[in-house]
C-alpha cells in the first residue's frame, strides 16, 4: 500500500511540476519584462522534479533537476537582490 500511495504522489508531483515548467518557458516567451516570474516558475518545477526524481531513484534526473534548480534558483535570488 505504501508503494502505491508514493506512486500516487509521484504522479500528482510531475504533473504540478511539468505545468510550472511550462508556465516558466510561457513567461520565457513572453520577454524580458517576465524574467523574475520565468525564473520562479522554473524554480519551482525544478525543484518538484527533484522531489519526483529522488522518489524514483533515477540519478540521472535528481543531477539535471539539481543542477537547473541551483542556477534558475541563483539567477531568481540575483535578480532580487541586485534588481
């Protein structure tokens, strides 16, 4: 039973995930102006992945989705504070 609840959530994390990646590449697209909420979003689904990622055991997407968490969350953070 345990096994199909972390499933369950699995299932429900990558789908929340892939739209905030999405909406990031939507605020991409947009231009400039939403650089910040692009960054957010990306962020945001990275991170989501991650958690998936790490549920599965699948090494090669906890390194993608730990390394582009760490450089959209650095580039979110940079532009906060020098912005």
């Amino acid at each position: 039973m345990e096994k199909e609840k972390q499933e369950l959530l699995a299932w429900y994390v990558k789908w929340i995930a892939t739209v905030s990646i999405l909406i990031s590449v939507s605020f991409r697209y947009a231009g400039m102006d939403y650089h910040v909420l692009d960054l957010a979003f990306g962020s945001v689904g990275a991170a989501l992945w991650l958690w998936v990622a790490v549920l599965w055991n699948d090494r090669a997407l906890i390194i993608l989705n730990t390394v582009m968490f760490i450089i959209l969350l650095g580039g979110l953070m940079k532009n906060i504070l020098y912005n």
